[in-house]
C-alpha cells in the first residue's frame, strides 16, 4: 500500500522582486510505501527538504499533487487528517520544544487534538519509552544533549500516533553520538512499529540501512533504488556532486588500481571481509 504518493510535483518559492522564480521541484513522481525506510539524498539546493515540506502539507504544490493515503494535500478539510498521518521533524530540535518539562511538551500536540487526559498519558509513556528517555520524563529539555532533545522531538510526534514519520535533516547539527542515538530510534519505530521513516539528509552512512534511497538534484529525482544498487554507481553520483560511502569510495578507488573489488560492499564489515578476501592471503 501506499503511504505518500507525489504526482507530477512541482514548486516554486516567491521570487525576490525583480527576480524570476526558479523551480525548486520539477515534476517528481514518487510513491512511498507503507512500512518501508526511505532516505532521502541531495546536496543543498536539491530539492530535498522542499520535497519532505510536501510531504504533510507544510507546503502546497504549485502544480501537480500529493496525496497522502489517497487525501490530496490541497483539501483543506483533510489537512488535520493528513498532518495526523504524517509527522514531522526539523532540523533543529530548540524550535520544536515548547514546554519546559520534558513530559508536558511530548503531551502538546495531543493536549491540542482534544485527547482525553487518560489518552494522553498513555500516549506521553509510551511515547517516551520508544524513544529511550521514560528516565528524563521530569527533566528540563533544556539540559538535555542535541540528541536527547531530537530523541523527545520524535516522542512528540510519536505522541500523535502517526503511521509516517518524516525527518528534515533532524541529524544535521547533532554530534556522532547524538545522531547515532536519533537512527537508533527511528530504525526500531519503523522495524517494531512498521512506521513508515522518510528520512531527508546529505550524510551517505545514514542511508546504508534503508530499504530505499532516493536522490535529488536539481529538484528532480535523480536516481532511485537500494542503497546497493544507488552506491555501486560512483560515477554517477560524483557527476551530482555526491560522494558514495567511504567504504564504495576506498573500493572504487583500489578498482582504478586493477583491483576487482564489489562496489555493493557498503558497510565496514562487508568492505573488511571483501578487503580480507582479495588482500589476506598474500599477506599471510
């Protein structure tokens, strides 16, 4: 089934005056599958976080559509239903907390969709416990690291009981363990919960273990696939200013060398078992 399906999107932003206003989306078809993990791949400018802003009506076409479980996004009396469906997560967490306690803010968006207060502690508990932080409930969000406090972004929005999830750079100004933290998080939601991850980010590692990658370049959808299969084409993305991996990276690097060595090998385990295989025995 499908989640989110874009037809023939395109957008432009206002122009400045004087100024002709250039597409940031032109004519992306795509359909995102319920239950599946989607990253979403692109330099700045790309179109990436335009195309995640359509996603729960942030934005509004200018020309085509979006559906959302079959509600196009441009019917206004289905917007709370859409937005239900489908939530959110920026880049920076500081702008999505809005209490000063971190239960009450994961009970804020609910609080404002007319739940029963029973609903919504059920909601608060569950909320947190699948993101890791029941044990900061009474802490102050503002003493918690860029991870914690991205983590109980996500408990917010887990707290709506959406079916989607999506993630506009929410890893982009956290640390390695901070964002280690954040993937951890939203690879058990959608393997435990089936929640559909759409997760928009220009870091390469982050896409390694989804079900499908999809760049962007020039607001069109420039390749589409398995991480396998999108990283094995190094050329390729080099030619949308990309790089693969470091792992595809050092292959394809020893492959220019007479070496044959698998462009599919994407994690540090597999690029070391394929390294051992060809290297190993020689230096034994």
């Amino acid at each position: 089934m499908t989640m989110i399906e874009t037809k023939d999107l395109t957008f432009a932003y206002p122009a400045e005056e004087g100024k002709r206003s250039e597409p940031a989306l032109r004519g992306v078809s795509l359909g995102i599958e319920k239950g599946s993990f989607v990253v979403v791949l692109g330099h700045n400018g790309s179109g990436k976080s335009t195309l995640a802003k359509h996603m729960n009506a942030v934005l509004l076409p200018s020309g085509g559509a979006v559906y959302v479980e079959g509600m196009d996004t441009h019917n206004q009396a289905m917007l709370l239903e859409i937005r239900r469906r489908v939530g959110m997560v920026f880049q920076n967490p500081d702008n999505q907390i809005v209490a000063n306690v971190v239960e009450e803010d994961v009970a804020f968006a609910p609080e404002n969709l007319g739940v029963p207060p029973q609903e919504i502690r059920r909601r608060v508990d569950d909320a947190l416990e699948a993101v890791g932080m029941s044990d900061f409930a009474r802490h102050a969000p503002h003493l918690l690291s860029g991870g914690q406090k991205q983590r109980v972004a996500i408990a917010g929005v887990i707290a709506m009981e959406p079916e989607c999830i999506v993630l506009d750079e929410a890893t982009a100004m956290l640390d390695p363990h901070g964002r280690r933290e954040v993937l951890d998080t939203i690879h058990r939601l959608n393997r435990e919960r089936g929640m559909t991850v759409v997760l928009i980010t220009h870091h390469m590692a982050e896409a390694e273990e989804a079900d499908r990658v999809i760049v962007m370049n020039d607001g069109e959808a420039a390749m589409d696939g398995t991480p396998r299969e999108i990283f094995a084409q190094v050329e390729r993305l080099h030619e949308l200013g990309l790089a693969a991996p470091d792992t595809v990276e050092l292959m394809q690097r020893l492959n220019r060398q007479g070496e044959h060595l698998p462009l599919t090998a994407i994690t540090v385990e597999e690029c070391a078992d394929a390294l051992y295989r060809r290297f190993g025995a020689e230096g034994k």
